[in-house]
C-alpha cells in the first residue's frame, strides 16, 4: 500500500504554527492594490528548493530520514534513495534544519538553497548513561546485564498508524510482530527471540504503565518509551508469565514549567500499489476453463456448469466468441425456452470489490504542565480509517483520553493518578451464506468469474451477485463491533533517607467491554424479468463480553555506595485478579431489518449461550544488584509466583535468574581509543521461567 500525508497545523503554546499555507493569485484591481500594499511580505514568502540527500558515513543513502526546520513544522523525509526535495520560503535561507532518523544519531545543518545538500548520519549506540525501564524500576543502561532494548516516542512521531503494533515494526532487534492481514482491529503475535516453548505457544507479556492492556487500544502519541526483556535474566521478575519476555510501555506524564499544548491533524489517503493481473475478458476466461476441465477429465467431456447456479456448454462459448469478436452485442439477453437471463458478461470483479483510494484521518491534542508541588497532562485522540470496499465499506473509529495528574504533599510523598479510556467501533459487512463466518476472499474462486455480473438490466442483483456482494450492494448484512475501556491507577512514591530509600505501591482498577452484533439480511436477487428469490438467512445475533479487573503491586527500593562498591536491593508483592464473562444470542426471523432488535424478532429458532473465565496471579519478588567501580556487575532476580490457572498442589513456582557483568573497556590495560569502540563489555546470564499461558 502507498500513502501520502498531509499534516494540516501543529499548535505550540501559546504560539500557533500551520504547516502549508495557501496563496492564491489575487485576481482584479483590488489584487493590484493588495499587491502595492504587502509588496514586501509577498517578496519576502518567495519559495525556493532545498534538495540533497542523506546517506551513512558508507554513502549509503538512508531511506525514511525526517528533515525539519528547527523550532518549525516544514519538513519533509527521504525517499528508498536516500534523496530529498523541499519547497520552502526564501525566508527561511539561513536557518538550522534538524535531520534524524531512527537508528541513527541526530544532525544539525544549515542547507544551500537550489544546490545539492549532502548530509552524513552516523550510527546510534545510544547514551551509556540513557536510563532504560526493567521490571519494576529503572537502570542506567552501563549497568545492564540482562538483554534489554529500549526505544522512545521518536519512532512513533509523524507517522501516520492505526495503532502502536505497527509502529514497532522494524524498530526493536529481536522484535518479531506476525499480523495475519491489515484489518486495524486484528491484533498480533509478539515474539521476542523466536521459539521458546516447545509444548505450548504464547505470546510476549505487554505492560502498559505496569498494568496487563491491549496496545491496539493505545493512543501512539502518549508513548514516552518501550522496553522489551529479551532474556530469562531480565524477564524472571515476571515469573510464570515472562517465557515469551515482556514488553513494557511507559506513557507521558506531567512535564514542569509552562503550559504546552500540542495540536496535530492528518489526512491520509492510500491505495493499493500492486494488484493481482486476473483475466477480465469472458470468452478468453470461458476458453480456457473449458480446455482445463476438458483436459482434467481425459478429454472425454466438457463443463456443464462454472458452478452451482452458472450454466455452461460450446454454444455458450460460441455466443461468447461471437461478442468478443462484436462488443456492440448485448451482454445480457433472455433465454427463449426458459426465460432466463443469460450472461455474457467481462467483469472485473477486483475493481467491483476494491474503491481506488480510501482515506484516513487523526486528530490528537494534548496539554501538560505544572510545577514542583502539582502537575497535569491530558490527551485526546480520534482516528478513523475509511475501508478498502468499494460498497458498503469497513469503518474503523478509535477514540483515546488520558487523564494523568500528580500533587506532593511533601516532599517526600508523590501521589499520582493515571485515567484511561479508549472505545473503538467498527462497521464492516459480512456475506449472507451458509457458514456466518465466510469471508469475501472465500467466495471470490467459486463466483467471481468474468462471464458473470454484478447486476440485471433492470437494476436487480444477479444469483452470483447475490451470494457474493449482495449483502455489500445492499449495505445490510454488517457485523458492528464496540470495545470500550477504562481503567483507573492511582499509586504513591515515598523516598527517604535522601532519596536512598524508596517506596512505591498502585492500585489499578478497570473494565474492559466488548459487543459485536451481526445482522444478517435475505439479498434480493433475480434470475429472469419480473421474478424475485432471495439469498441467505434473516437472523441476528450478538456477543457480549465484560472483563473485570484489579491489580496492585507494593514495592521497597534502597541502594547505597561506598568506596566503589554500589548496592541496590528491591523487593515487592504482586496481586492481580480477572474475572470475563461472556453472553452469546442468536435468533431467526427478523420483523423489520431496519429496526433490528431482538423484541422484534419472532422466529422460533434461537440459541442463548454463556461462560467465562476467572483467574488471579500472587507473587513476591526480589532484584540485587551489585557493581565494583562500574566494571564488574552482577544482578540476580527471583520470583515466587502462584497462578489459579493450575491445580491446587501445582500453583506454586520458583523462578530465579543471575546475570554478570564485565566492562573490558574500563580496565586500565584497554588503551583503545573510544573514537573506534566506545565501550565493550561481556554478558553471560542464566534463568527459568514458567508458562502461565494456559486457560
């Protein structure tokens, strides 16, 4: 799929800065007048051209590289070659453009107007002393021991995306994300590290602010920072929930000092950049399915049928000929012995399906603030993805708020609280068929051939259309789908003994719902002029699921150095409890399609069905850590960990892990220079952990 964005205005208290402005040429002596009056301001807003390319100190060129004004909003990035192209205003000759890109560090540099701009990024390490988040705390990164990767909010930054699963893509080494198709409600599979169960699969832990979520009902733009826990040395902290390791998600909070509000708005619009060569013309089609048919069966007879409602035969595949040959013929005509439409049709089948382009828009804001004693950041988003479909299309609409806020009391108290609420809804159509859960793409080998067509001369569906888009034609056949979230942590952070000694404890509570409802509607259809049947079931049907949730964690943290030797010891307690119940409806016989309800349906086939499931964790954990003038470390981390899931006499487990350090480029005999290797150290790690991942 391609794309392109046009990003509309980005707004920074208090000032407001727009990213394309509009001239149009004045027209009349009132232009002429304007002209004489603003002559300077128009001479000053002259657009030049800033061209270049970005390559790695290789020469390389490096594709995606962002180029922006600095302290502005006009930029643009590199294409697959590395080379850029911006228009921009005489104005802004002079001036510093920041060029960045993911994996790379960041470039300042003033480019030439109308010359070729040649700038060199250099690889990223990133900073030994960047704080990285693990389990349960945080560690500058010299001092890891375990496999731990880290990335910000920079990789999410002006690009346009459903949800963060596709942001990650790419991004994180040993991250691999498998998504089955792009549908943007489908969620994914996270493996970090390929296989690591032999008996039974699973997926990576994800912690959203320390709690269980789902990133698809994530707002992108309230990302701080994602960490994974690639190995059992970092994830054993985690326990029985850990074997596919843990990715933890850290949103924004409040920032000190002045307001900032931060506005942006997009507008995409992406169509398929290859598509599938199928074979539109009929005769062509018809040809060369009678000689695969004649020669599957020995050549000794032809089809009779393209399949169970589409007739064929030779004098079929004459007429055909004869409108290949003739398009002036009609394509329809009526069969004199049984009245019958028949059909020699060419349809593209792909362009009925497919519309040419379909958009999709983003508006997020957020303001944030505060001060030493009380702070606030609030964040609101609306994304919509307009479908694929040419009739009766798929919406996607997702809707985000965050409200995060802390106040100290004292200054050795922080009380903090966290609100989250996300709902997504989403309309797509469905086919009225046999089997409820029959996609399109499964009806396209058995109907969608070029001799058949999508409508009658008189406007009516034909029995082809009718069981492949007839539902999408009428608009009234649909599956609507509505999650609604919200979630509420409140926590504290109590330090003493100068900060040496910490102290933290939440409290998370939330719901979780989900309701899909599925209308299926008998599609019209006819066969011959003046006579009607109809395609599929009347019935509806419902699921509902509520997810229930309670989680806390209470945790003591102390470190203290003497001499060169730095301690850190953490210990805490883990409680979380699930609880989902699930409720499925279905009956036959709808009164009125339009007002669809269950009180006003009176078929006597129905089916009431529920369930569920409930499930609570219990956990003690702890971490050491030690290191001997920042050269030799070591780490050890354990579990206590106790699952429901599991039988009474097997809950309980025991999950340790030790991992060591040692900076060789700290010794005193390595006289490398650290222009060549900046640091280089040695990590071994061992650990077991345990598969809850059962239901």
């Amino acid at each position: 799929m391609s794309s392109f964005m046009i990003e509309f205005c980005k707004l920074r208290y208090p000032r407001i800065r727009c990213s394309r402005s509009l001239m149009k040429k004045p027209l009349g002596s009132f232009s002429f007048l304007l002209a004489l009056f603003l002559f300077v301001p128009v001479i000053s807003m002259a657009q030049s051209v800033l061209q270049g390319i970005v390559t790695d100190p290789d020469g390389t060129g490096i594709a995606g590289a962002s180029i922006k004004l600095k302290g502005g909003t006009t930029g643009t990035t590199t294409d697959a070659a590395g080379h850029f192209s911006l228009t921009t205003v005489s104005g802004s000759k002079g001036k510093t453009f920041v060029i960045s890109c993911v994996g790379y560090k960041p470039s300042e540099a003033s480019l030439v107007m109308d010359e070729e701009n040649r700038i060199v990024l250099t690889a990223s390490t990133g900073s030994l002393d960047e704080v990285i988040v693990v389990g349960y705390g945080t560690q500058k990164k010299v001092n890891l021991t375990g496999a731990v990767d880290q990335v910000g909010s920079e990789v999410f930054e002006d690009r346009p995306m459903t949800n963060i699963t596709r942001g990650l893509q790419g991004v994180m080494p040993n991250l691999n994300i498998r998504m089955t198709d792009g549908k943007p409600t489908r969620g994914a599979t996270y493996n970090i590290r390929g296989t690591t169960s032999i008996g039974a699969g699973g997926s990576a832990l994800i912690l959203i602010d320390g709690v269980p979520g789902d990133p698809n009902m994530l707002n992108p733009n309230d990302i701080e920072n994602v960490s994974i826990l690639k190995d059992a040395a970092s994830a054993a902290i985690y326990g029985s929930r850990g074997a596919f390791g843990v990715i933890l998600i850290t949103t924004k909070s409040a920032r000190k000092g002045k307001t900032q509000l931060s506005f942006s708005s997009s507008l995409t619009y992406s169509k398929p950049t290859i598509r599938p060569a199928f074979i539109t013309d009929g005769y062509t089609w018809a040809k060369n399915f009678d000689s695969a048919y004649y020669a599957y069966y020995d050549y000794k007879s032809h089809p009779a049928k393209a399949n169970s409602v589409f007739p064929v035969s030779l004098d079929y595949l004459d007429e055909l000929k004869k409108r290949h040959d003739d398009p002036s013929l009609p394509k329809v005509e009526i069969d004199p012995t049984t009245g019958n439409y028949v059909y020699y049709g060419s349809s593209d089948w792909q362009d009925l399906l497919y519309a040419d382009s379909d958009p999709s828009t983003e508006q997020s804001l957020s303001v944030s603030g505060g001060s030493d004693k009380a702070g606030y950041y609030l964040s609101g988003r609306y994304n919509y993805q307009h479908g694929l479909f040419r009739y009766n299309p798929d919406k996607y609409r997702m809707y985000n708020l965050r409200s995060k806020g802390f106040v100290m009391p004292f200054k050795w108290l922080k009380l903090e609280n966290n609100l989250e609420y996300s709902r997504m809804n989403y309309h797509y159509p469905i086919i009225n068929h046999a089997d409820a859960v029959t996609p399109i793409w499964r009806r396209i080998s058995d109907e969608f051939f070029p001799i058949a067509m999508l409508f009658n001369p008189d406007g009516s569906l034909t029995r082809n259309a009718a069981i492949t888009l007839g539902g999408f034609v009428e608009e009234n056949n649909y599956s609507d789908q509505i999650t609604n979230k919200i979630y509420n942590s409140s926590s504290f952070d109590a330090n003493f003994l100068d900060k040496h000694l910490h102290f933290h404890g939440d409290l998370t509570v939330g719901y979780t719902t989900y309701l899909e409802t599925r209308l299926f509607v008998p599609v019209p259809y006819s066969t011959k002029p003046g006579v009607y049947g109809e395609q599929g079931d009347s019935r509806m049907n419902e699921e509902n699921n509520r997810t229930d949730y309670l989680g806390t964690n209470l945790y003591g943290e102390y470190d203290h150095e003497f001499g060169q030797h730095y301690f850190k010891a953490l210990v805490g307690y883990n409680y979380e409890h699930s609880k989902t119940k699930n409720r499925y409806y279905q009956r036959y016989g709808l009164i009125n399609p339009d007002l669809p309800d269950f009180s006003l349906i009176d078929g006597q086939e129905f089916s009431l069905t529920g369930g569920g499931q409930e499930w609570t964790t219990l956990g003690g954990f702890f971490r050491l850590n030690y290191n001997y003038a920042q050269r030799y470390l070591l780490e050890i981390n354990g579990r206590y960990d106790g699952s429901s899931k599991f039988p009474h006499d097997q809950q309980y487990g025991f999950f340790p892990s030790a991992s060591g350090g040692w900076r060789i480029s700290q010794e005193p005999f390595w006289k490398v220079s650290k222009n060549i290797i900046s640091d280089l150290k040695l990590r071994a790690s061992y650990g077991t952990l345990g598969n809850g991942n059962v239901s």
